[in-house]
C-alpha cells in the first residue's frame, strides 16, 4: 500500500509537468513570431497616428500641438507611455520606427509577465499561466477579425506597438497587485497605505495610455475587490488609491481626461463594426463561458465569472442603446472566458475531466491557429506561404517614405483621409486628420475644405483659396485628377499610381 501510494506522489509531478511542458513549448514559439514580427513591424490601422505622436514629443515635448494637423490643441494621444517614447526617441536620435519597436518588445515584455503574474492569483499549476496565454491569443473564432485592445495572434502582430497593448500589459499587472492587496497576501494582513497610492497611480497611467483599455481595467478590478469580501480596512485604503488615481488623471499635463467624457457621440459610427459578426468572431470563445459556468458552481463570487458578467452587461447595453463606442470593453467578456478556459484544463476536478477538458481545448486553439495563420506572413513575406494560408494574409500597408526626400518636418500636405492616415508619421502635416479628433474645433471644416479641394467640379480659384488657408505646400494624389491644375507641379510618382506635387508659391 505505500509502495502504492509513493508512485502515485512520484507520478503526479510527472503528470504535470508533461502539460506544463508542451503549454509553455508552444507559447515560446508563438512569442518567438511575435519578436520577428515586431523586427518587420507591419503597418495597417493607427499606426501612423501613434509614430506622429511620437515624432511630435521628440521634437517639442513640453509643446507638442496636434500630432496630425498644424494646430495648437492637446491629443488623448499624448500618454505617459508616448511621452517616454518621445523621450527615448529625443535623447536617442533613433527613428521613431525604431522607437516604436523597442516599446513593443517592452510592451510584449510586461504582457506576458502580467499575464503569469495574474494568472498566477488564480492558479498554482505550473501549465496555467502558458494555456492562458495561448487562449488569450488563439481562442476567438473562425472570422478573423482585427482591433487595438484585442488579443488576438493577428490582432496583436499589428498593434504590438500601440499604447493599447502597453495598456492592457499594465492592466494584467494590476489585477495581479490588486487581488494580492486586497487579500493581504504576504503580511498577513491588507497591504500598506504606499501600495494602495502605487495601485492608484498605475490605474491612472493604464486610462491615460489607453482610455478603452482603462475601462477594461477598472472592470476588472471591481471584479476582483467583490470577490474578495473585502473588510472596512481595505475599503478604505482602497478609496485612498482611487483617489490618488483621479488626481494623477486630474493634473495630467497633455490632454483634460475628464473632457473625453464628452466625447462618445463622435466615435459611435466608427464602432459600429463591434456589434458584428459575432458568432463568426468570437463562438470559440463559448468553451471559456462553459468554464465559468463551472466556475460559477463552485464559487458565486469568482472573481473570472464577476469580471464576465460586468463586461457582457456594458457591452450588451452598448449594443441596446445605440452607443458603439462601448463595444471596446469586450475584452472585459473574452479576457476572463479565455482565462477560464485555460484555467479549467488544469484546475477541473478529477483528472478525467481535466483529460477531456485539455483535449477540446487543444482542439479549439487549433481552430483558431489556423484561423489566424495568415499571421506568419508578416514575417516571411506571402510568396513563402502555403496557398491555403497565403488566403488568410492581408497586405500590410506600404507606407509613405517615397515622399520624405522632398516633404519636410512640419510642411502641410493636401492628401484624402487614407494617406491622411499615414502622412504625418513622416512628421508632415495633413490639412483634415486621418482619424477622429475630439479636440480639434475646426475638423469639420478641414474635412469640407479637403472635400472641395479634391471635388472634380472645383475652380482653380477655390482651390488656391484653400492652398492660402491652411497653408499647404505639397498634394499627394493617386491618379490623373488634377493632372493640368494651375499652381501645381509633379515631384515624384509613388506606388498605386500616387503623385506627390509640389504647390507653386505665391
């Protein structure tokens, strides 16, 4: 009977270690594609807005303006985070290309740390930290679907460089720190007054770098105090952190945080795309909600479960009231249901279970690998794909540099909203900005006016007027639309048949 019972104890730390092993193979390899990633750092979305940003602090970090337009306003895009880039990239001298990919091996750094160190508050096994981190990455669905804030492989190769990235990093750290505190783990009793003021501040800097990702945190750590059954002690110290955190957001610098409030009219048409598709994008993500069922059985105030439930209800009422915007806190939905899911392949009762379990999951990640194929070809290039996988690729952009030899730092160029889009990364103005801006007055009429400039109808009076207005010096075009207009001349030809002019003095 001992002999029994000591291969038993000598055949467990086997039995773990072997599903440790294998986790955490996988998830080396994975992040090995995300560091050659990073190397290429391909460019679709908001990339543009995050190097102009960048470009503008190194060169005036007390005074920065708009980091797109040549106006004197304050950006949400001026964060803690960009003003350190900004700061790496002044001292440096370093392009901010390369800037943006140091900050995504750091930003890549704290999210893998946070997400064991949180993850490591739910569970001992040495497995969970590495499965989680893998359903975080490949437990979506069958559409693919890219967004900053989300996790997605795909997603997450092309906003690695983004402060949604570096947000959410923190926000795993902080659910970490959070829940340690407010059990009083260590000390035997709740963590000291300089904590709590630390927890406030680092809360304050995720809103500041990302304000979407913020809310995701803040959910996510409601979830964690309830449930914890917190006493009077902690609740008190707890409101002493919040309040240092509301005072760092308070006197930040760059940008009234408070005013962005105000701001979710203008951002709900380009949210609309959340509320779709998603069954297609997410029904992989069901496994994870059956593991915070039995989460929920074994205990009603989970903590997983608890974070679930608040993110499904804001974004459920999002979808019911007509605000899109608030469909950026579905992270606060997946992130515990992939969590869970990975949780429940170690941590269900009886090893059976825990078998079964681990085989549907390994199946699902397998699913959503293979979805998200299309990634390694940020890496090799589509010509070394598989044809199967080479249909899951998506080109990056091609970008703007073809323009750099003549356009100078702070000249204003005349282009539509794609190249808008792009165009001030090289540390040029554009007339109207490529994105949304809640701070610039004047966004309407700089849109109309690039309207008109472009309008085919237009005279070469009105569009001298506009040229005079925002003082504009170079057009990028694609085509032949303004081939023959007075005041214009051709410098180069770029890719896709676009045209850089120079405009005419006087």
């Amino acid at each position: 009977m001992t002999g029994c019972s000591g291969t038993t104890r000598a055949a467990l730390p086997r039995a773990r270690a072997v599903p440790a092993a294998v986790s955490w193979t996988a998830t080396a390899l994975v992040l090995l594609l995300l560091l050659l990633v990073i190397r290429r750092l391909p460019w679709i979305g908001d990339l543009g807005m995050h190097a102009a940003t960048v470009e503008r602090l190194r060169h005036s970090l007390l005074h920065p303006g708009n980091p797109l337009v040549d106006a004197d306003t304050p950006s949400p895009y001026y964060s803690p985070w960009t003003v350190v880039l900004g700061c790496v990239a002044r001292v440096s001298g370093l392009s901010v290309f390369v800037v943006l990919r140091l900050g995504a091996l750091v930003a890549l750094g704290l999210l893998v740390t946070g997400v064991w160190r949180y993850v490591r508050t739910l569970s001992a096994r040495p497995a969970a930290p590495a499965l989680a981190l893998l359903c975080l990455m490949f437990l979506w669905g069958t559409t693919l679907f890219t967004w900053s804030g989300f996790l997605g492989l795909d997603s997450l190769a092309l906003t690695v460089a983004y402060p949604s990235v570096l947000s959410l990093a923190l926000a795993f750290h902080f659910w970490a720190r959070l829940a340690r505190a407010v059990r009083g783990a260590g000390d035997g009793g709740p963590a000291g007054w300089g904590v709590w003021a630390a927890l406030g501040v680092l809360w304050a800097v995720v809103l500041l770098c990302h304000q979407f990702s913020g809310v995701v945190a803040s959910l996510g750590a409601l979830a964690t105090v309830a449930a914890a059954r917190c006493g009077r002690r902690v609740w008190v110290r707890l409101g002493a952190g919040l309040a240092v955190g509301v005072a760092v957001l308070w006197v930040w610098p760059y940008y009234d945080f408070f005013a962005l409030l105000g701001a979710g009219d203008g951002l709900e048409a380009v949210h609309r795309p959340l509320y779709r598709d998603l069954a297609g994008r997410y029904w992989l993500v069901l496994l994870g909600v059956v593991a915070l069922g039995a989460r929920w059985r074994r205990d009603r105030r989970d903590a997983l479960v608890l974070f679930f439930a608040l993110g499904t209800v804001v974004f459920a009422a999002g979808g019911a009231s007509g605000h899109w915007s608030w469909g950026r806190v579905l992270p606060a939905a997946l992130i515990p249901a992939q969590v869970a899911a990975g949780l429940e392949a170690v941590e269900a009762g009886r090893r059976a279970v825990r078998v079964g379990w681990a085989c549907v999951l390994g199946a699902a990640l397998a699913v959503g690998a293979w979805t998200q194929a299309g990634t390694l070809g940020y890496v090799t290039g589509p010509g070394a794909l598989p044809e199967a996988v080479a249909g899951k690729y998506r080109e990056p952009w091609a970008g703007y540099h073809w323009i750099t030899p003549w356009v100078g730092y702070g000249d204003v160029v005349m282009a539509r909203r794609s190249p808008s889009r792009q165009i001030p990364a090289y540390g040029a103005y554009t007339v109207a900005p490529g994105y949304p801006d809640f701070f610039l007055g004047d966004e309407g009429e700089r849109v109309a006016a690039v309207r008109r400039y472009f309008a085919p109808g237009t005279g070469e009076g009105a569009r001298r007027g506009i040229v005079r207005e925002y003082g504009v010096r170079w057009v990028v075009d694609r085509g032949n639309g303004l081939r023959g207009t007075a005041g214009l001349r051709v410098v180069e030809r770029g890719p896709e048949g676009q045209v850089l002019y120079a405009v005419a003095a006087g």
